[in-house]
C-alpha cells in the first residue's frame, strides 16, 4: 500500500486464502522449499526461501517458456551476476521479475534478453547498469531502490520509451542517491509518470522534463550550474505536472540568477510537501506564500 511521500506498508495474506488461491488453479505456485515441484501449467512463482534451488529446479524442467512472473519475497544476501545469467536469464517469457531482497554484485548483459519484460525490481551493488538493458522496450516499470552506489544509467537508456515508473530509492523523503548525471536524451522518455530523483548535470537540464506527465513526488538535485538554466526551468513547466511533494537541492556553490531560476520553478497546486535546500537567492518567489494552498 503506498503511503505519503512514498512509504509502502505490507500487509499479509491469511493461510486459508492463500490455500483457496492455490485450489482455483495451478498457474499461481507460492514456493518455500525446494522439493516443490513447479510444473508446466505454472505461470507466476513466487518464492520465500532458497530461490536459487528453486530456479534451477525450473530450468531443469520445461518451465521457462511458460513462466510469467518471479517474485522473490524474501531471502538476503550478496549474488554475483553468474547467479543471474545461469538461473533468471533462461526465463524467457517474463513479464514480472520481482527481486526484493538479494543483491546482485551487477546485473549481466543477459538482462537484455528478457525482452518481455513490464515490470523490473532489482538491487545491484554496481555503480552502473548494463547497456543490455536498453533492450527491454516494452518495460514499464524499473525499481532500483536499495542500489545505493549506481552512478550512472547506461547512455541508450532513452530507448526505454514504455517506462512509466523509475525509482532509485526506498521511499524515504531524506534518502539521497549516488546518481551523478541522468543519460543522454533523458527528455525523450515521455511516458514516465513517477520519477523520484533527477539530477541536472552536464547531459540534461530541467527542461528535459517539459513532456513528462509526473505526479507523486520529485527530489531535483543541480549538481551543475548550467549556461541556459533559467530558460530550461522555465521550459520544465512544474507547474503542470500532478506532483504533491517537490524537494529541491542545490549541491554546487555557486548560482547565477538564483532568484529568477527559483521563481520559475513554481509547483503545481496540488503540492503538499515542499523543501528548498542550498539555495543562496536572496528573495523567495511570491507563489511560495500565496499559490499553494494545500502546503
């Protein structure tokens, strides 16, 4: 369940339901033990233990081609990327890859052949991700969250044009990134809906998020002071997005016309939560007191 400025609580489902889910057919399996036999009628797995056995339980059989969706509830630890090539690789025909716990040393450019790819939750110890992974162009949805050294996003992520959500951290309105740049022609991602962090650097300015229909909540972090960057603030029209919480941090020294960049920052009404940090303009926009009437 998604809470305010983006914390999530669980909730459990009772024993008895999950035995009726499980009597209405085989295509759900729920697998906490290794022994368990995932046939070919299976389409969704989920499993709670030893997901590693379970997998190569999978690709002995004639499974792969058949399953939809993995979701790994639980089980922590530290996977190099050979653990991801020789088991989730070979499933072919996922639509869901769900890793919650596990964290992999870096994800292999194998990612790129699950080409069926929708929804994507993954941890990596890495500061990068493949350029593999600019090959999943019907993904929706790429959690990253609990990856706290990625850097950098490949340079063709661009090519991601179906992503709607793209998140880097757990929730947690306090929580930084590592991220020190968002790739190359990042504007043309116009389907994205929900983007929790965006730098300004050298390869984009603000205005990169002029055609994106954001909502829920944005933490902008201008790590460079760019030449044109009153006009791509204007450009960025935050105005008409459907944010309820904005966050904005200034990280470098220095800026230029900080009252002119900051009044065309202006949020949309429906904001709710707002934090200005670094900032070193001298006075502060007259839509901070008087448009925002849900502060």
């Amino acid at each position: 369940i998604k809470m305010p400025l983006g914390d999530e609580e669980t909730c459990e489902m009772h024993d008895l339901m999950h035995d009726l889910a499980q009597m209405v057919g085989d295509e759900c399996l729920l697998v906490d033990s290794p022994s368990e036999y995932v046939n070919e009628n299976t389409r969704h797995v989920g499993t709670v233990n030893n997901s590693q056995a379970v997998l190569r339980s999978a690709s002995l059989s004639n499974t792969p081609w058949h399953l939809r969706s993995y979701v790994q509830f639980r089980g922590r630890g530290r996977l190099p990327k050979s653990d991801f090539d020789g088991n989730i690789s070979s499933l072919r025909r996922l639509r869901v890859l769900f890793l919650k716990d596990k964290r992999y040393e870096s994800l292999p450019e194998s990612v790129g052949e699950l080409i069926h790819l929708r929804y994507l939750k993954v941890r990596v110890n890495a500061h990068y991700l493949p350029e593999g992974i600019t090959k999943l162009r019907y993904l929706q949805s790429l959690d990253l969250h609990g990856s706290p050294n990625l850097r950098e996003l490949p340079r063709e992520f661009y090519r991601l044009t179906s992503l709607k959500l793209l998140r880097f951290v757990a929730g947690h309105w306090d929580d930084d990134t590592s991220l020190i740049d968002m790739p190359p022609r990042f504007g043309e991602l116009t389907s994205l809906q929900s983007l929790d962090r965006f730098v300004v650097g050298e390869n984009n300015g603000l205005d990169a998020l002029s055609g994106m229909n954001l909502a829920e909540w944005l933490v902008i972090y201008f790590k460079k002071q760019r030449e044109n960057g009153v006009s791509e603030a204007a450009k960025a029209n935050l105005k008409g997005k459907k944010l309820t919480a904005l966050r904005l941090n200034f990280i470098y020294d220095s800026v230029t016309e900080a009252d002119e960049l900051l009044e065309h920052l202006q949020p949309p009404s429906t904001l709710t939560h707002l934090e200005v940090d670094g900032w070193n303009g001298e006075r502060f926009p007259q839509w901070g007191i008087h448009q925002l009437p849900n502060l």
